[in-house]
C-alpha cells in the first residue's frame, strides 16, 4: 500500500518536523509513505481565498492518480476511533486500491473541487487544529492503525 500525505503549507516548527520524521521512519516497515507540500500562499485579501484554494487544487490534483483512494481532513467529516479508521484503511486495500492520498487544506481549508472529488471525509474533532499539529496527529493515526492491522503492540 501506497499512503502519502499531501498538504498545503510547511512544517515550520521543529518538533513537528521531528515528529513527522520520526513517525515516517515507523512507517517504512508497514507501507510507502511520502509527504507532500504545496507552497501555500499568504493572503492578504479574503476575496482572494477562493482563487488561491482552487489554485491549491490544481497542483493537489496534479499529485493524485485517477485511481488513488482520496481522504480529505475536513471539520464536517466523519469523527473514526482508532481501530475504525484502521479498519477503513484495511477495507481500502481490500477494494482494491494500491494508494491512499490524505489531503490537508491550508488556512482557509480545501477548495470545494477538491471536497468534492474526496472519497472519503475524515474528522479529528469538531474542534480547529493547526494545519502543522493536524499533520503530525494524521501520520501518527496512520502509523497507529498499521500497528493494529499487524495486531503488534502500541495501541493501547
């Protein structure tokens, strides 16, 4: 199984960045994973957040296979337990598809192309997050629910 992340902006804070390393690390011994940046761009005019979502799409789209399984982090998906998602993981590869793309929006989120295209809508919380500790949560669950699939030690 191939998973990557595809997210918009950059880690900027050190402990996320060795969080993320770390967890990637981990993650080799289960799946291919990547992680992916968009350069996110700062918006200085709120009109223009609808531009620069969809121009944010464009390259997202570009990074994706017509056939990659798409999971879209959004507020208004669904909130999983741990060994739901990892279920949802397995039933994923059970269908047949050989990658997952899990994408996280910039600051003002993702463009409705790109909500829309999702196959999947997936909900940490009801609560806002930083893009950055969305990110590290993400890769940690993942490596998380790996673990659960090979029935190994760490969940718990």
């Amino acid at each position: 199984m191939n998973i990557k992340i595809i997210a918009v902006g950059k880690l900027r804070e050190e402990g996320f960045r060795l969080a993320m390393e770390e967890y990637s690390k981990r993650l080799g011994a289960y799946c291919s994973f990547s992680v992916l940046e968009i350069p996110a761009k700062s918006i200085k005019d709120d009109a223009l957040a609808e531009k620069y979502m969809e121009e944010e799409a464009q390259k997202i789209f570009s990074l994706i296979k017509h056939d990659t399984y798409v999971i879209t982090l959004e507020i208004k998906g669904k909130n999983l337990s741990s060994e739901e998602f990892a279920q949802k993981i397995n039933d994923i590869s059970k269908e047949g598809k050989r990658e997952i793309a899990f994408l996280i929006g910039g600051a003002n989120g993702l463009s409705r192309t790109i909500c829309e295209r999702a196959d999947y809508k997936l909900s940490f919380s009801k609560m806002t997050f930083p893009h950055q500790l969305a990110r590290v949560m993400l890769v940690e669950q993942i490596y998380r629910a790996m673990k659960i699939l090979a029935n190994e030690p760490y969940h718990k």
